[in-house]
C-alpha cells in the first residue's frame, strides 16, 4: 500500500494505513486520530476490531491478513480538483507507543 492516492472531488472514499509492520508482538493499535486540511472533509474513521483481508493489488502482489488492531482507515469527502492533501493518522497503542504516518491524495475530475 503506497502513500500516494488518485481522488475525485465527488467521491467519498475510504484509505488505510497497515501497522502491523511495525507494531511489537502482541500490540495494537487503541486509538486513531486522523488530520485533514481545510477543503477535504474527514467523514469518519476506524481502526480495525476484527481481522481483515486485503485483496492483492498492483501496489502489493499478495493478499495482506491485518489481525485486529492493525489497520486504521479514514473515509474522505471533498477536495478541489488540481489540489493535494496530506492526511495525518497519529496512533496510540495499548502498549503506549505513539506513532504518526501521513498519506497524500490529489484529487482530479475523474
């Protein structure tokens, strides 16, 4: 999964960031906290509760099993076509490590 996203002003899209990479054995992610600039509209988030399967993609040849507490995801509304976003998640986790990780969405009429 890449940093970078392709986004219609008129979508309403949800984006993920993978922790489990970094995560200590037997840690997960408790909290979420996702930052937008102005002109792109945060309409919600999650981390996930239960395991989730990301179906393989050119990005990433294989399918990727994200246990519970490994996977936060923002669903996105807005933007300007022509314009770029940066989109912050800044992470607790239960074992009290705190991290950040920014993706970055242009949008264009699609």
């Amino acid at each position: 999964m890449n940093g970078h996203f392709l986004k219609d002003p008129e979508a309403v899209v949800d984006y993920s960031i993978y922790w489990g990479d970094w995560l200590a054995n037997g840690d997960n992610v408790t909290a979420a906290d996702w930052t937008v600039p102005d002109g792109i509209t945060l309409d919600s988030s999650a981390v996930n509760a239960a395991p989730i399967t990301i179906a393989p993609t050119p990005s990433h040849g294989a399918s990727l099993i994200c246990a519970a507490g490994t996977l936060t995801t923002a669903w996105l509304s807005g933007g300007t076509a022509g314009a770029t976003y940066r989109a912050a998640c800044r992470i607790t986790t239960a074992q009290g490590r705190t991290d950040e990780r920014s993706i970055t969405i242009r949008c264009a009429n699609r």
